[in-house]
C-alpha cells in the first residue's frame, strides 16, 4: 500500500463525522517526505471550528494511522 492510500484510509475513518455536520475532506498531495496536504470542504470548509477539526480530528486520524507522516497542511 503506497503512503498516499494510507493516508487516504485514514482519512476514510473520520469522513463519516465531517460528513454528519455536513462537510468533508479532501486529499490533495502526499509529497515523498512525508508531507500532506488537505483541504477542509463543505460546511468545514467555512466553520469557525474547522482549525480544531483539522487539528485534533484530521491529524490525529492520520498521524496514528500512517506515522510516517511528518506534517499535515491545510490548503
């Protein structure tokens, strides 16, 4: 499994929570050194709490999922 299907499992387990209020989150780019970049869409694209999500919710999932992740970047 390449580190950008990982990364998108991950992603997959907190999709259902985003998607509930509303919004969602897209994978833009997994670079080789282990940054990723994604985009907070929908209803989370706009929240005030999107930070938060993005923060505890989104990186979370990620980092304990693929620890080879270095660093999560909201675009």
């Amino acid at each position: 499994m390449t580190l950008n299907e990982k990364v998108e499992k991950a992603l997959e387990s907190v999709r259902p929570h985003l998607q509930a209020d509303g919004g969602n989150v897209e994978l833009i780019d997994v670079s080789d050194d282990g940054i990723v970049k994604v985009k907070l869409t929908g209803a989370c694209g706009s929240c005030p709490m999107s930070v938060m999500t993005l923060q505890y919710g989104v990186t979370s999932a990620i980092k304990e999922a693929v620890p080879e992740v270095k660093e999560i970047q909201a675009v």
